[in-house]
C-alpha cells in the first residue's frame, strides 16, 4: 500500500518491516523520503511508517490555506493510523512532525507506546524571528523565485550544518526542498510554522504526559537547544538524548547515532 485516503486527502505512506509499528514524521520541506536511513536500520525489527505529511513529498498538497493548520496534521496522523489498522504505535516526530507527535501522544495516550522528538521547537525561544523568516520564504515562493527560496533556505539555522559538509549533501537537501509542492510549503509556513505555539507556552500539557519519551537534539542545534532542555526536563521521566557532530538535521547528518538511539530506546 503506497495511498492510503484521509477524507478527501490522498497520503503517500511507506510501511515495511513486520514487528511493533514504529511511524516516523518528518520536517518541513524534506518528505518521508529523509528517513531512508532509519527505515534501513528499523525494517529488520520493526514495522515501520513513514509518510508524506499534506503539502509535502507526494501527498495532495490542498490548494487553499484553510487546510493547513496544526489541527490537520495531527488528524492525518490519526487517519494514516486507523487506515493502516494500526491500533498502537511508537511515534517519532522531528522539527515540524513534532507537533502532531505531541498532539496525539496528549489527547490520545492509548494509542502512543513510545515518544520520540527529535529537534523539536526550532525557534521556539523567539517565535518573532520563526515568523519572519516564514514571511521571508512565503514572500519568495509568491514571486516564483525558487531558486532564490532554495539558496535562502540551505543558509538558514535549520539546514546550513548539514548543506555546508559537502556538495552531495547540499545537492541532497536541495532536492527535498525542490520535491515539496511550492503551494504545500507555502501554506505549511504560513498557517503552520508562523502560527504555531511556542513549546514554552504547553508546559502543562507537557507536564501531563504520560508516555515514555525520548528527546533527541544535534549538539550544534541551537535553534532547538533550549526547546529541547524544556522538553527533556518537563515531560515525566522523559530522557534527553544528543547527538553528536549534528546540527538540526540530525537524522541525516548521523544517522548511525540517531537510529542507535531510537533501537536502544524502541528496545
């Protein structure tokens, strides 16, 4: 099964392996294809799920603002899961999947067995800055200017530790950028990332939690060092992992040490 349909939304899912289903949610601009590493290491252990969230890879990207929202990314995850017949799931959210990671390990507890967020909060300290710089990149993409957007994005806090290493890997996360529909990216910085809530404001949901979680953070993330702090030292019993030699991409940039770490903590 590669679609699977959320309501009027078509979802591009990849589920393989067999075991406990793992399902991994992935950043803004980059698509369930960043995962390629981590399924590698999971498949022989796990059932793993990785998926295109709305307006990203090749999920229906909705061509109005009103489909984008927090909300709907944390029902899509609901949806993938009842669709797949997935009653219980660990869930890993990184940057962006973040967010419906925490919303359905708040609201439905049952149905999470174990919590990952990986550099998760970027900005959250100073949301103003977030917000500018999502005007920024809507700006570019309204112009059409996509190669401008591409080069804006590479030199950004979020990406420019793993673009800098080399030339494959700056080519390689060129290509993310370049396979998100222009309007999924659009909406998605403007309705989601501009719009969201600073994780320093859900201290008491944190504080709820009840779900054994992992918070993993690159040692040279420093868009979500502190985010990552607060999450590590407000969920009960949450453990807080970092990875070395990796700024905010760390799944990619080592994705030996981050799939260690996910196996050691999924058991």
């Amino acid at each position: 099964m590669d679609r699977v349909r959320i309501g009027n939304l078509a979802v591009s899912v990849s589920d393989v392996g067999t075991g406990s289903p793992v399902v991994l949610l992935h950043g803004l601009a980059c698509g369930k294809r960043m995962w390629f590493h981590q399924i590698r290491a999971l498949r022989t252990r796990f059932r793993v799920i990785a998926y295109d969230q709305r307006g990203h890879g090749l999920t229906d990207a909705p061509p109005n603002a009103t489909d984008y929202s927090a909300a709907d990314l944390a029902r899509d995850l609901v949806g993938v899961l009842d669709a797949l017949k997935v009653e219980r799931a660990a869930i890993v959210g990184f940057s962006l999947g973040g967010g419906p990671a925490l919303a359905l390990a708040a609201s439905r507890p049952e149905r999470v067995s174990r919590l990952v967020l990986a550099d998760v909060g970027a900005g959250a300290d100073d949301p103003v800055k977030i917000e500018t710089l999502a005007r920024q990149w809507v700006s570019l993409i309204d112009q059409g200017k996509i190669d401008d957007l591409v080069c804006e994005m590479l030199r950004s806090e979020l990406f420019k530790f793993y673009a800098r290493r080399n030339m494959r890997r700056r080519d390689h996360m060129a290509a993310l950028f370049r396979a998100t529909p222009p309007v999924g990216l659009r909406f998605t910085l403007s309705e989601i990332l501009a719009k969201r809530k600073s994780v320093f404001r859900l201290t008491g949901p944190l504080k709820s939690l009840q779900v054994p979680t992992l918070v993993v953070v690159g040692e040279y993330d420093y868009v979500c060092s502190k985010a990552a702090r607060l999450l590590g030292q407000t969920i009960p019993n949450a453990s807080l992992k970092v990875i070395k030699g990796s700024g905010h991409m760390s799944p990619l940039e080592q994705p030996a040490a981050f799939s260690a770490a996910l196996c050691e903590f999924l058991g």
